[in-house]
C-alpha cells in the first residue's frame, strides 16, 4: 500500500521531469542528458531563493521557472541548434552531456559537493494515510505535478501553439511546409522542457538530499522511464513515472533496496525484450 | 598518396615502439600506457558503432567485465603475480565477448535512438551488479596477485601488450572495413531495411560487430585490472569511460578508421594532463574538460579527420584553379 | 507458362483501414505483369505482404510453388524475389559502386561476410556491368546521396538486378521521371524480359503500362478487380467505374486509360 501510494506521488514527479525530456525528444529528436543536472540545477536555484532571500518555495517557482525557461532556450540557441546531420540524436548527447559537466563543475565550485535540502514546514511535517506518515511536500509536490503536467496538456492540445509543437511531434518535415517555423517551436519546445525540470527540481530537493552529483543518477531514470514510455509519447512518460517508482518500491519491500534499484532497469530490458517501441510508442511509419 | 599513408603508418609504428625506452619517467608511461588502452578501445568501439550507426554508450559493459574477469579467473586459478597474468587477457576478451551476446541480442532489437538509450541503461544494471553481488567484491572490488616488478620498470610490460591490442584492433578495424562484413554494417547504418531486403542478414551482422568490439575493450578493461592491482565496481563500470570513447571517435572523425585513433592519442593524454595538473580541484577539471568539448564538437562536428580532408581538398582545388589560371593566362 | 509467384486471398489491415482486403494476384513466368489501381488502392501493401515487409491478417504468397506467408525479406530475396521502392531507397553514405555491391551475393550466409573481401573480380565485373546498363557507370565512384530523383531510380534498378533475381517487382518505375528517361526503362525492362526475366510492374502512367504488359491486375479498394490482356482491362467498364468512383485520380489518366 505504501509503495502503490509513494509510486503514485513520486512517480508523478519523476513524470513531470521525464515530460520534459520526452517532448524535447519527440519535437527534436535530441536526447537532452543535461536534463538531470538541469533538476539539480532548478533546486539549487530554490536552495538559494529560500536561504539568502527566504522566499517560500513554491513562491520562489515564479522565479525559479522562468530562470530555468532562459537557460533552457540559451542552451538551445548556442549549442543544440547548431546539430545537424544523420549523427545528430548521437551528437545530441555528446554535448548535452558536455554542457551537464560544465554546470556540475560549477555548481561544485558554487556550492561545495555537501549535501543540502530544501526545508520548509511542510516538508519536516508529516500527516498519516492509511498508517502510513507521509510529510506533506509528498502531497503538494504531486499536486504541482499534476497542475503543470495538465496545464502543458492543455497548452498542447487546446492552443494554436501546441497544435504547432503537436504537428512537429508527428513529422517535422511536413510541419515545416505547412509553415510552421519549426527552429522557434524547436527552442521554445526546449525551453519548456527545462523549465517544468525547475518544478521538479524544488520537489526532488525537497524530498532528497542532493549535490552536483545527483544529476547522473537522475537522468539515468529518467531516459529509462522515457525509453519505458515509448521515446516522444507524453502519455506514456505519465504512466511509465508511475509503473517504474511503484515497482521499485515493492521489490524494496518485498525483497531488499538493493534489487530495488536494479529493478527499475531490469523492468525497462523486459519490457523491450517484448515490445522494442516501449509502451506507448510507435513503431517507425510505413516502408514505402 | 597510398605510399604516403603507408609511411606514416609506419612512421607511428616506430615513434610507439622506442617511446618508452626514450620516456623514462614512470608517470608519462603510465599515461602513455592509459592512451593506448583507450585509443584501442575507441578503435575498436568504432569498429561497430562507427560503421553501423548503432552508437553504444554502454561500453563500459565490456570494459568491466574484462577487468573483473580477469581478477576472477587469477585468484581461481591461484595464480602468482607476474607475467602470465597477461596470458588472462585474451581470455577476458573472450568471457567479455561470451556477456555481449545475450546483451547484444537484447539491446540490438531497438532502433537506432532508443538503442542509445537502452544501451545506457542496461550499462547501469551491470555496475549495479557488480556493486551488489558477493563474488564481485561488493563495493570493496577485487584484487589480483600482487606483482612484484621494479616501480622503475613496471609499466613498460603494460605498454607493449597494450599496443599489441592497439595494433590488433587496428588491423581488426581495417579488415572490417574492406570486408563484405564491413560493407554490410555500412548499408545497415545507411537504411537497414533497404539492407535487409537486399539479403543482409543484419540482425547476426550487428550482433557479431558488436561482440567483435566486446572482444577488444575486454582486453583493454583486464589489462587495467592487471596494471591497477585493485578494481572497483565505479572504475571499471563508468559513465565517463562510455562517454569519453564514443567522444574520442566523434572527435576524430566517427566512422573513419584514423578518426579514433587520433581522438584517443589526443584527448586521452590531454585527459590524463589535466587529471594530473587539476587533480586539487576536481570540479575546475570537470569545466575544463567539458567546454573543450563542446568547443571541438561545434566548430569540427564531422571530426579532425574529415575537417583535415576537406580543407586539404579545398587547398588542392585552389592551387589546382590557380594553376590552371595560370597557365590560361600564358596561353592567352 | 507456369505461376511463378502468386498471392491468394491476402487481407492486411491498418488500424482502421483494410488496406488489403482478400486480394489476389498471379505472375506467370516470364511475364510482365502489370497492377494498377487508383491511390491508396493496396499495390504497394501489396508488394510489402509479397516481399515479407508487411505480414498479411490472412491469405498466402507463393514463390515456385513454396509458400512464403510471412518469411523474412532477407529470405525472399534470397529465394530470388527484387523489389525496388515507390520511394526510392538507395544507401545515401556509400559509393554508387558499393551500393551494386551490397546486393550481389543474395544466397551466402553473414558468416562467409566475415572472411573475404567487398568483392570478388567477378563480382566487380557484374556490378559494372549493370551500372553500364542504366548508363551509372561513370558515375561509380560517387556517393549515391548526391544522385538526382531519376538516377536513384535506375541505380536501384541495377542493384535489384545484379543479384540476378528471377522476379522483380518495381513499384512505379516512371513515377517522376522524364519522358525520355520512361522510355528508356520501358525498353530496357522488355530487353531484360525477352532474356528471361519476370517483372511485376506497379505503374500509373498507362501508356507504359499498356506498352510492356502482358496481363494486368486493376485494384481496388483492396482486392482485385479485373485481370486481362492490356486490351480487355482497357476496356472494362468495371475499371472506369473504380478509377472515377476513387476519384482522386486526374483527368488525364482517365483518357489514357480509355485511350490507350
Ligand atoms: N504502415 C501503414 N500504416 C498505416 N496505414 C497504411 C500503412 N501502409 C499502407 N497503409 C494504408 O493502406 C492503404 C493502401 O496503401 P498503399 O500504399 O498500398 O496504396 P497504393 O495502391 O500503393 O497507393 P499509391 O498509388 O498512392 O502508391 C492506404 O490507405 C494507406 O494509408
Ligand atoms: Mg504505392
């Protein structure tokens, strides 16, 4: 029972960062490793606005996110943009990477490698569900979840700008001679990925310890829930959130932490085994 | 222009050979003995994912097999500490090898982008693996034989088998590439549906490529077991070493036989500098490192090789044109 | 004349759309047979289910009498069934030579791949020679991602016919090719077919088609409507029905049809 529950409210976060990187991918076809860094990034920027400045941290989100929205689109404009070819997805990662070293260097400078966490009442609190203390940034972290996840649906399927990033998700080629400027949905499509990762870099900082290091255990299970998902689907990054933190908490339960980890790969390699498209994906369109 | 490659093959061949007996000081062999580790594993990874398009960024996969395997089999066999350790290592390539078939046939049945990816993840169950199981060591590792070889001369033994690997998976590279084998990872990089309908069989053509790069980074990956005396599940299992190969190959130029030997001479000794000159401040080292990178993959994004060819193509053309100029200019 | 390759009752379904729906179709040996059909009537799925790119809901392919439903398009080739694609697919990084080469061993096993070399003289020999065929031949040493629209086609084409198939299946051979060019690959599929080989032609342009063809299969919705002489198909009443009733296929081509 507590596993189904924290796989529900934790699962939606890691949803929520996956989203990010999934969409990236789908538009893009660029697989943004900088993605887990960037979540550490997004709470060291909470970390800061709530020590230095003691803003709340759900307040601090009105800066944090836009803050995170700029780096996200000065990454683009500098560096992914410039990636073309048949080796671009590879190349993609090369430098996302690079840049991931960059801010993990300098988020080391900046903050030393100490763990930190992000403190607040509702985080040292906790209220109980069906026997079960759970402190309350579990609860108001899925909310925030699943307000945003629902707010960039919406802004998907309910705006003309979505209907475009939609129809560069689908064929970008044909996105391009419908014209639809396909370079600026590309940038703001990065930019949106990055900056829900700010969202859910408070939420991790506040349920996690956490130092520059953090970031590649993060985007580890992050591309797995994407791959899980099917690569592009925003769907299945949802449920494939959910599946992984559930199933990882019931073999920690059922058997020890240390399966648990491994679980949550060993779940992606079955699944593979039998549907290579992931989930929800799809297989590549027709031969024609 | 044959002639001249040749030449410079063996120009290389003989700077490798009498560099230690030139370079005495025992932490520049140590790096020159890292260099040709990685600059064989960049050859060899190439060799598959170069070719077919099936970029592996999970190398490490094999790279620590190999070392664990060779600590295993020396204190199985209750081997004493010396030279014929070295005799484990091709069979560490082999066992490394053995692991990458049902790796290969798992990871292989996804296309390209999520193969990428997949690769990644089953490299994280491997270093989980040997993080938590007991006959790994745990996280305390392993430890082969001590050997007991003079501080002073213990690393030239290391630099010559070391570049008897590079040199065999060079000429291993090179018979790929003029092989039918080699043509037929190639069209599976260009279309691998067009390939398959054409005959090639390439689910048994990747799998093969794949364990064939498996064979060489196993080797590399027990020749550092040897070298380090002790392993450990992080070292030998690293995200770093997957990524730093795959970009030693783009760097020199992804796909072509040269490409990753000069991105791993290059970056691989630079890496070892910059270790060696920042290791008080890791995280200056971690800046340093991943904005060359960036700037290398930005401005040579095809890699020095292809970026030497073209501009030498455009310098042919132009004294060419001006030639042919000049002599217009005479006959007018 | 003997079946060489037939598809009995073959059905395929995509999502919604019954692409294939109980179609079937014969070639005979040596023939040129054509299939025509308005857009989106099946040829192409057709050519999918024939050659193991797409596996059929129901119904069987034959090849020389042994039943390949759902083999691999490795096998197919290797039993000795070319195809070239509506969109042509040529492999864009190797040379044009290397592409003839990929195709010409279609019965040895990877494993021979290992052991020798790109090509064999003789090999070589055959790969130019048909590159000389389509008249690509100077143009060998090219990377074939820098050919034009039509040359990819004739490339595609030669390699298809290096392996030396026994049928080959071209899904719109002319299909955004010059005049000039149509005729000169009408000519050279009637030289390669008087020597023996059988061609299944998919093709909207009628005038080729009634030119080559010796028996053609008219589709629609799926199955297969009529099968006749050029003549007869031209003019059954059933064909003009399907062809205005699909709608989407230009005025022109109507005339043709009724024309010859
Ligand atoms: N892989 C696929 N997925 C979904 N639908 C498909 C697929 N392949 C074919 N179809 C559908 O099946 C129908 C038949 O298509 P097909 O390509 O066989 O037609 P065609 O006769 O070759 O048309 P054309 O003359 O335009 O080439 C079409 O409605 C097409 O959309
Ligand atoms: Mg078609």
């Amino acid at each position: 029972m507590h596993a189904l529950i924290d796989g529900v409210l934790t699962g939606s976060v890691y949803a929520l960062m996956a989203t990010g990187l999934t969409l990236i991918f789908g538009v893009m076809e660029i697989i943004n490793v900088a993605q887990g860094i960037l979540v550490i990034l997004g709470a060291y920027f909470s970390y800061t606005l709530s020590t230095h400045f003691g803003i709340d941290l759900f307040l601090g989100l009105l800066i944090t996110i836009p803050a995170m929205f700029v780096v996200g689109v000065v990454i683009e404009r500098v560096f992914v943009a410039r990636l073309k070819g048949p080796e671009k997805t590879a190349m993609s990662i090369l430098v996302t990477y690079a840049i991931a070293l960059v801010i993990e260097g300098s988020l080391n400078q900046i903050y030393s490698v100490n763990y930190q966490q992000l403190s607040a009442w509702y985080v040292n609190k906790s209220f109980e569900l069906f026997g079960v203390y759970f402190p309350y940034i579990y609860v108001y972290g899925f909310l925030l979840a699943v307000g945003l996840l629902s707010a960039l649906y919406v802004m998907l399927y309910r705006t003309r700008f979505g209907a475009s990033i939609r129809a560069s998700l689908a064929d970008q080629a044909a996105a391009a001679l419908v014209g639809i400027d396909v370079k600026r949905v590309s940038t703001i499509c990065f930019g949106l990925g990055v900056a829900i990762t700010g969202a859910g870099g408070m939420i991790y900082g506040a349920t996690n310890t956490f130092n520059a290091s953090s970031g590649a255990d993060l985007i580890s299970r992050l591309l797995t829930i994407i791959v899980l998902g099917g690569m592009g689907s925003l769907g299945g990054a949802l449920v494939a959130g959910i599946l992984m933190v559930t199933v990882e908490d019931i073999v920690g339960v059922v058997w020890s932490p240390i399966w648990s980890t491994m679980s949550f790969f060993i779940v992606l390699v079955v699944v593979l085994s039998l549907r290579p498209q992931g989930l929800f994906g799809k297989l590549s369109s027709r031969v024609a | 222009m044959k002639k001249w490659s040749n030449l410079w093959w063996l120009a290389g061949l003989v700077v490798a050979l009498v560099l230690p007996l030139v370079m005495t000081n025992p932490a520049y062999r140590g790096i020159a003995v890292y260099t040709l580790l990685f600059t064989a594993c960049a050859t060899s990874w190439n060799m598959f994912s170069g070719y077919s398009g099936y970029v592996n960024l999970g190398a490490a996969v094999f790279y620590g097999t190999g070392a664990y395997s060779e600590d295993l089999l020396a204190n199985h066999l209750n081997m004493s500490g010396g030279a014929a350790l070295f005799w484990l290592v091709p069979l560490s390539g082999v066992v490394a090898m053995l692991i990458g078939i049902p790796v290969g046939l798992v990871a292989l049945r996804v296309r390209r982008h999520t193969y990428v990816v997949i690769t990644i993840a089953i490299f994280f169950v491997f270093q989980l693996a040997a993080t938590n199981f007991g006959f790994t060591g745990g996280t305390a590792g392993l430890t082969i034989p001590f050997i007991p070889w003079m501080a002073s001369y213990f690393d030239v033994p290391f630099y010559y088998v070391a570049l008897a690997v590079l040199i065999f998976a060079i000429l291993l590279s090179a018979g790929v590439r003029r092989s039918r084998f080699g043509l037929q990872l190639l069209a599976i990089r260009d279309d691998e549906d067009r390939a398959l309908g054409l005959g090639v069989q390439v689910a048994a053509v990747k799998l093969t490529g794949y364990v064939m790069s498996g064979f060489v980074i196993g080797m590399c990956g027990a020749i550092y077991a040897m070298k380090q005396g002790q392993i450990y599940p992080q070292f030998v299992f690293d995200p770093l070493f997957d990524i730093t190969v795959a970009l030693m190959c783009f760097f020199g130029g992804f796909g072509t036989l040269v490409g990753p030997i000069i991105g791993g001479v290059v970056l691989e000794s630079a890496q070892q500098y910059l270790t060696v000159t920042y290791s008080s401040g890791g995280s200056l080292y971690l800046i340093i490192f991943g904005a060359l990178f960036l700037l290398v993959i930005l401005f040579m994004p095809r890699g020095i090789v292809v970026y030497v060819k073209d501009w030498w193509g455009r310098r042919q053309s132009r004294i060419e044109s001006s030639q042919t100029a000049a002599t217009a200019g005479v006959a007018s | 004349m003997t079946t060489l390759l037939s598809a009995s009752n073959v059905s395929r379904a995509f999502g919604g759309v019954q692409a294939l729906n109980g179609c079937s179709l014969e070639v005979r040996r040596g023939s040129i047979t054509g299939l025509i059909g308005p857009n989106g009537s099946g040829k192409t799925t057709l050519f999918n289910v024939m050659t193991g790119y797409v596996k059929p809901d129901a119904g069987s392919v034959t090849f020389e009498g042994q039943n390949i439903t759902g083999a691999r398009p490795n096998k197919v080739f290797e039993l000795g069934v070319g195809r070239t694609f509506q969109l042509t697919r040529i492999f864009a990084r190797m040379t044009v030579l290397e592409n003839m080469l990929v195709a010409t061993q279609r019965e040895e096993s990877w494993l021979r791949g290992l052991t020798r070399s790109k090509s064999s003289p003789r090999e070589l020999e055959a790969a130019m020679e048909w590159l000389n065929f389509v008249g690509l031949a100077h143009l060998a040493k090219l990377e074939a991602g820098s050919l034009s629209y039509g040359q990819r086609k004739l490339l595609e084409l030669a390699y298809v016919l290096v392996a030396n198939p026994d049928v080959i299946l071209l899904d719109e051979p002319a299909g955004g090719v010059n005049l000039t060019l149509i005729n000169v690959i009408a000519e050279k599929i009637q030289a390669l077919n008087e020597q023996g080989k059988t061609f299944l032609v998919v093709e909207h342009n009628m005038e080729f088609v009634m030119k080559i063809c010796h028996q053609v299969t008219v589709m629609h919705q799926g199955t297969d409507l009529v099968t006749g002489t050029p003549g007869e198909v031209r003019t059954n009443p059933a064909v003009l029905d399907a062809y205005l009733g699909g709608g989407d296929e230009t005025d022109e081509e109507l005339e043709e049809l009724a024309n010859g």
